[in-house]
C-alpha cells in the first residue's frame, strides 16, 4: 500500500470512525476498512484532503457508505471533516440489533464540532421509525435532533411504531 492510499484510509477510517460511535455496532471500530472508487486524489501533511470520486464505496464490518464522491479534510494532523455528495446510501447494524438506512443528496460531517447534516432528499429508517425531509441535522455531543422540510413548503414525516407488547410474566399462554 503506498503512503498516500494509507494515509488517505487512515483519514476516512476516522472520520467515519467519529461519525458511527453513537449509534454503530461497537465491534465495527475494529474490523478492517475497504475502500473503493474509480479516482482517489490526497494530499500529504499536516492539513490534507483526500477525495475519492467515481461510486466511492466505504465498508468497515456492518457500515457501508456509498457516494459518487467522498472528500476528507485533515487540520493539524487531525480528521476534521467529512464530505459525502452524489447519492449518498449509509447503513449500519448498532449494538442494540436494529439497523440504520440512511439516504440523502449529500451528508456534511463537522468532526471538530461533532454535528452531521443531511441534506437533499433525506429518508433515514430503522426499525422503530423514520425521517423524511430536506435536511437534518443530528449533534453528535447533545443528541439533539433538528429537521427541516426545506424551502417550497416541503414538511418533515416522521412516523414511530409501538414497542413490541412484552409478555405479562404471569406465565398466561
């Protein structure tokens, strides 16, 4: 592997690293990370890019992203943030068994800031529930959710489905 393919998988694996540890199946963070695309470009140094263009596709365990386009920017040595554009489809198993389906336009993730906003398009599912709208905007350091249905008058859709009913423990057949 040459210095430039390792340094730019070092940069992406933690970016996307920072971005699933809120809700990522934890044994992910220690599987190996595979990266494919048609083009890749990275810069070496203190404050890199990398960007990989052509159906970037990102798989590290459970998490698969794939874009036209990922571009990751480093500041000081350090990943700061993460750019997805071009169809963007990430899913994820998290450690409480359920399973993430995220799809929108273009997905912005500020590592210094810890804040990862979709836009264009987005439809977020898991088994509990989704999301739909123009754009969200979920902060990492407070869990605060924010969405919006855009500009033209689009609306936010979030639809919540029952727990499951628990059995009454009375031993009732």
């Amino acid at each position: 592997m040459s210095r430039t393919t390792e340094f730019a998988a070092t940069v992406l694996a933690l970016a996307l690293l920072a971005a699933g540890t809120a809700v990522a199946r934890t044994s992910d963070r220690n599987q190996p990370m595979d990266i494919e695309a048609a083009r890749s470009d990275c810069g070496l140094g203190e404050n890199a890019t990398c960007t990989f263009s052509g159906q970037a596709t990102i798989t590290q365990g459970s998490l698969r992203i794939v874009a036209e386009k990922a571009v990751v920017t480093q500041l000081a040595g350090k990943p700061s943030r993460a750019q997805f554009s071009g169809g963007v489809r990430l899913q994820q198993d998290m450690d409480d068994g359920d399973h993430i389906d995220a799809r929108s336009n273009s997905v912005d993730y500020d590592m210094r800031n810890e804040v990862i906003v979709f836009t264009g398009n987005v439809s977020i599912a898991q088994q509990r529930g989704s999301l739909s709208g123009e754009r969200v905007v979920y902060n990492l350091r407070t869990g605060q959710l924010e969405s919006g249905g855009g500009t033209g008058g689009g609306r936010v859709k979030m639809r919540i489905l029952p727990k499951p009913a628990q059995a009454s423990g009375k031993g009732t057949p």
